[in-house]
C-alpha cells in the first residue's frame, strides 16, 4: 500500500493514501463509526491522479469505484453499527443532456443502492434544509427564478437540501457477541424531539455548547466548517465542500460512544476528525490529496491539543432550563 504520508498522535491516525487500498488494511469489525462526505460523484475532481474518485466520466463510473470503499466499510465495521454519509442529489441542464432535458440525478438514491447492493440495510435519511433564496442567488437557477413562477411554473422546483444517509451493518448469529450498545443513561428526553426530527434545520439543530440552540444559524454550512483558507490551494478550497460541523456533531453523539473508533475515508481538511477527537472519540482518517492532508494534520492537532468538550448529556438539567 502506498502511504504518502501520515500522522500519528495518541488519539487519531491520519494518512495521505487512497481510502479502499488503506481500507484493506484494516481489520474486520474495527470500526465502530464511519462517517464522511465522499465526492459528489464527477461534479469536482480534486486531482489528477486516477485514484481520486471524483476524477470519472459519469456516475456508473464512481459508483463503479466507490462500491469497493462500500464494500470495506461493511467488512471493517463492528456488527450493529452505522454508517454515515452526507451527500445531495446533482442538478443537470439542458445544455448538458442527451435528451434535451434538465432535471436532478438522484445520487443519494444511486448511494442508498450501492450500499444495499454491498450488504449495508437503509436506515435512515436526514434532511439538511438549505435556504433556496441563496441558492438562487448562487446559481441563477432556473427552477427558482421569480420570473419562471411567472411564466410557466412547470418548471419551478424547490430548493436543493443536503441530506445524511444512514446505514446499518446488522449482526449475525456469529458476530452478535461483537455487539456493544451505545448507551446514554443522562440521555436528556426533550432532545430526543428535536434528534428524532426528519429536517435538521438552524431552528432544530443543537450545539454541545449547553443553552446555545443555534437559533437563526439557518446556513448551517456557511459559519459551521473549519477554516478551509488554510488549505492554501485557492480553486480547490472552493470546491472542498467542508462536512458541517453541527451535523457532524449530532451524528457522532447519536450513532457512537465516548472512546469509539471514528473513521472517514475521505476526509479533507479533517471536519470529521476535529469533532470526534472534541467529542472524546478516537479517529483515523485517509486523503488523497497532499494539501488537503496537511491542513487537516494542523487541524487534528488542534483539536487533540483542545481535548473533549463539555459532555453535553453531563447535566441534563442545565440542557432543560437553557432550551
Ligand atoms: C467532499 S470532500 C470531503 C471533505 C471533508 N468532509 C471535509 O470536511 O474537509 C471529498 C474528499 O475525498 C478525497 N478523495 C477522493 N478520492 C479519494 C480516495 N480514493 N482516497 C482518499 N480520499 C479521496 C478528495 O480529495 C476530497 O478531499
């Protein structure tokens, strides 16, 4: 296997390499949580080497690729547990289609079958709401433009949320002993309203900060990433697409316990590391791309050097009277 380079501290592993081939490495049943954004199927390519999986002609080609990473995750994760991955459906245009036609290519469904097709059961989708008015102001989009509900609302659609998709790796006779329960005895009831919810929005989404909700932050994506001007590379920072942090973060304290094994295959800059090692999680995470590697490095031990956050079940009755 070819390792470029790596990172090795008390609580976290990270390592310039090629997720399936560093993947491969990895014992059966190590992982208790995995959780990424992976490339947005051939929207970016983030270099030229062929490993990276957003450099493909179209979506049969990266699922071709993404399956074997699919297929790893499966054997590496310890039975009863989850993976997470958080991706979007791809709008295409006209001028840009065979069949003259516009419309959405519905990558988290393409996700949800190859992840099924490799042995993983459909959990559960999340809904990240995105406000459609800066996404008309980003795009121009046809779909949202004023003058189009006008004219011929046929072609209005709605906004493009970002969504979390969750999968289970069941056990079976064999590997039920492998089971460990993610247990939380302070587990406060008021926030199970709000994590139960099927739309994780600015309103409801909640940070470990006790008392404050986030009230207001509706883009969640624009103040909840790392700083990514570290990764120095202009073009491809605007592309990166940091993981959110808030979501992240609700994802690592519903789907995993203090201590557990974290890992993202794809992890950029490192959002995924950062909050699992601010959540007390230990985490191992592969980047193909050098730049985005050492600033995630940077990142990671920052975040080692910070420690754990305030455990955000430790007082449920400061949760209660904040909320
Ligand atoms: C959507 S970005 C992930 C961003 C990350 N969640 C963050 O917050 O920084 C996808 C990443 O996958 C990386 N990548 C693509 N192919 C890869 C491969 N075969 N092995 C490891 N990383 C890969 C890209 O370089 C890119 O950084």
């Amino acid at each position: 296997m070819e390792v470029l380079n790596q990172e090795i501290g008390e609580r976290f592993a990270a390592y310039n390499a090629d997720c399936v081939e560093f993947s491969q490495s990895l014992p059966d049943n190590s992982i208790d949580f995995t959780v990424y954004s992976p490339p947005f199927s051939n929207i970016y390519t983030y270099s030229d080497s062929e490993r990276d999986m957003g450099n493909v002609e179209d979506d049969a080609a990266f699922f071709e690729n993404y399956r074997y990473m699919v297929r790893e995750k499966l054997r590496i994760t310890r039975p009863g547990r989850l993976t997470a991955i958080h991706v979007k459906d791809i709008p295409y245009h006209q001028g840009s289609s065979e069949r003259g036609d516009s419309g959405l290519r519905p990558f988290s469904d393409l996700c949800t079958q190859v992840h099924r097709e490799e042995g993983w059961s459909f959990h559960c989708r999340i809904t990240i709401w995105r406000d459609p008015v800066l996404e008309r102001g980003k795009t121009n989009a046809h779909g949202l433009l004023r003058k189009t509900r006008r004219a011929d609302a046929s072609f209005c659609r709605v906004g493009m949320p970002e969504y979390l998709m969750i999968y289970r790796k069941w056990a079976t006779e064999e590997t039920a002993h492998m089971v460990k329960p993610i247990s939380n005895p302070n587990y406060p009831t008021e926030l199970w309203q709000q994590e139960a919810s099927p739309v994780w929005d600015g309103e409801t989404i909640w940070n470990y900060r006790l008392g404050q909700s986030g009230k207001g932050d509706y883009d969640l994506r624009a103040t909840e990433v790392l700083n990514v001007k570290a990764a120095k590379d202009e073009e491809a920072i605007k592309h990166l697409c940091p993981m959110p942090l808030n979501v992240t973060r609700r994802a690592l304290t519903l789907w995993s316990a203090p201590d557990d094994v974290v890992f993202s295959p794809f992890m950029g800059i490192g959002s995924e590391g950062w909050e699992s090692l601010r959540a007390g999680r230990r985490f191992i995470g592969t980047e193909l791309k050098g730049s985005y590697y050492d600033t995630a490095v940077v990142n990671l031990r920052e975040a080692a050097a910070a420690g754990e956050g305030p455990d955000i079940f430790a007082d449920s009755s400061a949760m209660e009277s904040t909320a």
